[in-house]
C-alpha cells in the first residue's frame, strides 16, 4: 500500500512494508517512537515539490477543495500510475481520494488509521525523508498561511449579512436592558428623590442626574447646567428642597451609583454598536438604507436571513414582512390584511398622515424592493437610485397632503385632456319687440324703374324668436317674392 502525504512543500509517496501493523490505529504511535521503526515500516519512494508560493498556493486551494491540481495530476501520471499500477493508495481528505480514484481508476482508501498514519508521518519526516528541511518547511508554512489569508479565502455576503443580524439583534437586546436598568434606578433613586423623576423625563439626562448629584440635599451647590436646561435645573433645586423623599444610607447610594454607571456604560456601548451598524449598513446595502433608514433595513434583513433572500421577496412580501401573523390571522377570519410590517418604522411612513400611511407604505416597499436588488445583485455600489428614489416618495407625499392632483404621465393629448372645462351659462331674456304684428318688406330695385328706390334700413328690423309659424310665414313670403319676379319679367 501507498501513502500520499501533504505538505507545504510538495507531495511525498511512502510504501507501507508491513500492512499487518496498521490494523489497529490506537497502537500504530508505537510504530514511530524511532527513527529505526519508522523506517522499517515505511519506505520514502518519490517526491513532488512546489517550484515556488504560487504553485503550493494554486496546489493547496485545490486540496482544500477537494480537487486534484495540476501538480498532483502530473505528479501521479508520471510516477505512481505506470510504477504502481495495482496498488492502494492511502489519502487522508475523503474529497481528494474520490477525485483520484475518478480521474486516474486507482484504489484510494481513507479510514481512521490513515489520519492516524498521517500524525505519526509529520512527526518522523526528517528521518523518512533524506533532503528534508524544517527551515525550509516552516518557510513555507509560513508564506502559504499568508497567501491563504490574503487571496484565497472567499468572501461570502451571507458571512456580512450574519454579522448585520448578531449586531441588529444585540442591539434590540441591550436596549430592553438598558430600560430595565434606567426603570430600576428611577425606581430605586425614587424613595429618596421621587420629584425628579417627573421633572427630569429623559432617561440618560436623569442618569447623568443622579450621578452628578448623589443625596438630595447636594442639589443646591451642584452645577447641572452641563446635562439640564436652565429652567428645569432651576425646578430641580427648588423641589429639592420640599421634597418628600425618605433618607437613605451611604450603602444605598453606593449601589444605586454602580447601578446608573453600568447603564452609562450600557448607553455608551449601544452609540458605538449603532454606529459601526450604520456604516455596515451603507457599505452593504446604501440605497436600502437611504430609503428605510439603517435599523429598519438591518431588522428587514435579519428578518429575510440575508440581503439576497430579501431581494428575492416581492413589493408585497417586503410591504408586510414582519406582520406574518397578523396577516395569517385576518386570511383565516376574513378579514382586513395588515398593510404594513418593519417597514412602518421607516420616516417616510412615521411622518406622513394616517390615511396616507397604506399608500405611502406600497410606495415605499415598491421602492425598497427594487433597491435590495440593486445591492444585492448591482456591481456598483452607489446610492444614487435610493437618493432618486427617496426624493420622489417625499414629493409624492407632499403633494398628497397638500391634497394636489396626482399628474398623469403623458405628453400633448393626454396632457391637453386633463384641462378644466368651464360651463358658462347665458341667460336669454324675451325681447318686447317681438310682440309687434307689423310686416316689413324689401323694396328691390326691378329694370324698368328709372328712378332709384332707397330700401328701408335693416337695423330698425325687431329681432324676434323664432317659432313655427313665423318660419312657415317667412317662407310664404319668399315664395309670393320670386313669382312676383318672374310674373315682371
């Protein structure tokens, strides 16, 4: 049997003398307690080494991915195939041995007593190899560690979208302890100052309070202009002085101090995890983040698993992620479905009117899910589709408040269709002149007068209605006109 052994060097075949030996691996160290049994049992044939840092690094990315390199492939074609057509070989990565037995129809075998064989090897090799050099080997070891590190590790986005999840996640936890911490020290500090609390709302300002402070009677000669405003500072020092609080020890204090520094810290903790989201946030994912904000597209993701299941969901998956429940429960009762999930914590929606939260959050969800696709598939990244993006939901949102008419997209005819049309009505008044039972006739002048007869001016005609009798009179006349013509001529 053969042994093909690994290094950062190159690639050593051995020939195993005694098989009988390599029956049980828990006696095998036995074996390679010396030099003189090493070598009895096995037997160095043929070497392969690496001609410099790029060939053990190309050879060792292969090993690692279970392939079979150029080196090796080259290595066994030459030596071991037309020496040792009948033997086994011993391979310690059950990958490698597979490709091998594949590519080149050699019997591999891998089992617990060739990793064991494998240790006993390393620890004898410079008596089982003649030009073998721990120098050079550690060299080696050395460079190829690097060059692992530096160019052949793969990155892979689920690894970053993993770290946004634990940071997302940590996040959401330190600020439900952090507000058990600030309720407890309210709740503690409160039996001897029980005023402040109502007059000191925000709870880092109230922390920084009680530490600067310390028993209620320093309030008077204790500057807090640094944490409180002038006029709630003044309310402090004056309701101190009445207060009903009950006297404490030294001891109380002492813990309620190490209690309001550990939530200090706590505090201070959580702005250095916010931050370093939001800049991961912005590398990974910037027009998502433009859109949504940096802790609602870290939770969308951590909710999705990672950036590129995210991009998988549809508008309407991404419109309601987070309110599967809800949205299961109102299918089953016939009801209502919910109209948003995360995505109501986004400024867009947080700002804009109650009847425009639905709209505003399909709008938003369209937008968010052709963003994630941008980051998660797009080779640049840039944010100029979330800056676009953004800037178009807030005039949308600014024209729907301000009740304006959503404009449709259209040139010429479409855009001439959406003027407004005016009805201007006229009122017709009955003229008296229409009462008159008068008829007036034109005088025309026929050939044989000689003399010129002057017509009657058409401006003193009385304008009347017209109705059917006065059209069937006026044809009538025209009618009696033209035979009296013709009887003249």
């Amino acid at each position: 049997m053969l042994v093909l052994f690994e290094s950062a060097s190159g690639y050593y075949i051995f020939k195993v003398n005694d098989e009988g030996k390599l029956s049980k691996a828990e006696n095998l160290y036995k074996e390679f307690k010396n030099a003189k049994k090493a070598t009895k049992l096995l037997s160095f044939e043929h070497s392969q080494k690496f001609k410099d840092a790029t060939d053990a690094l190309t050879s060792t990315t292969a090993l690692i991915e279970g392939k079979v390199s150029k080196r090796l492939k080259k290595f066994l074609t030459k030596k071991i195939v037309p020496q040792y057509p009948d033997e086994t070989l011993a391979v310690s990565d059950a990958k490698l041995a597979g490709a091998i037995k594949e590519k080149f129809n050699i019997s591999c075998v891998t089992n617990n007593v060739v990793q064991e064989l494998m240790t006993c090897i390393r620890s004898q090799m410079p008596n089982l190899v003649a030009d073998w050099s721990e120098e050079e080997e550690a060299a080696m070891q050395l460079g190829l560690s690097h060059g692992l590190g530096r160019y052949k590790l793969k990155f892979s986005p689920d690894k970053v979208d993993t770290m946004i999840i634990q940071a997302v996640s940590l996040l959401d936890d330190i600020d439900k302890e952090l507000n058990n911490y600030i309720m407890k020290g309210k709740e503690w500090y409160g039996w001897h100052f029980p005023e402040l609390s109502k007059i000191v709302t925000d709870n880092i300002a109230y922390i920084k309070t009680v530490l600067a402070v310390g028993m209620r009677t320093n309030v008077v000669n204790t500057d807090l202009s640094e944490i409180l405003p002038e006029e709630i500072e003044a309310q402090v020092k004056e309701i101190a002085e009445v207060s009903m609080g009950t006297e404490i020890a030294d001891e109380d204090l002492e813990n309620i101090e190490a209690l309001c520094k550990n939530a200090m810290e706590l505090h201070e903790y959580r702005a250095q995890l916010f931050e370093y989201l939001k800049n991961r946030m912005m590398a990974i994912a910037p027009n998502l983040t433009i859109l949504v904000g940096e802790l609602v597209g870290a939770r969308m993701i951590s909710h999705a698993g990672s950036l590129l299941n995210l991009a998988k969901h549809p508008a309407s998956t991404v419109q309601i992620l987070g309110a599967e429940k809800a949205l299961f429960r109102a299918l089953k009762t016939k009801h209502d479905t919910p109209k948003y999930g995360l995505i109501y914590h986004a400024q867009l929606i947080s700002q804009s009117n109650i009847k425009f939260k639905g709209k505003m959050s399909r709008m938003l969800a369209a937008k968010a899910a052709l963003a994630t696709r941008v980051d998660a598939l797009g080779e640049d990244s840039t944010h100029e589709l979330g800056v676009q993006n953004r800037a178009k939901l807030e005039s949308r949102l600014k024209n729907l408040e301000e009740g304006g008419v959503k404009q449709i997209s259209g040139m010429g005819k479409q855009m001439s269709k959406m003027g407004k049309f005016e009805n201007k009505s006229k009122i017709i008044t009955y003229k008296d002149a229409a009462d008159t039972t008068a008829t007036f006739t034109n005088k025309r002048k026929t050939f044989d007068d000689s003399k010129e007869v002057k017509e009657e001016p058409e401006d003193i005609k009385p304008e009347h209605i017209e109705t059917p009798e006065h059209s069937a009179k006026k044809k009538k006349n025209k009618k009696d006109k033209k035979e009296k013509i013709v009887v003249e001529e």
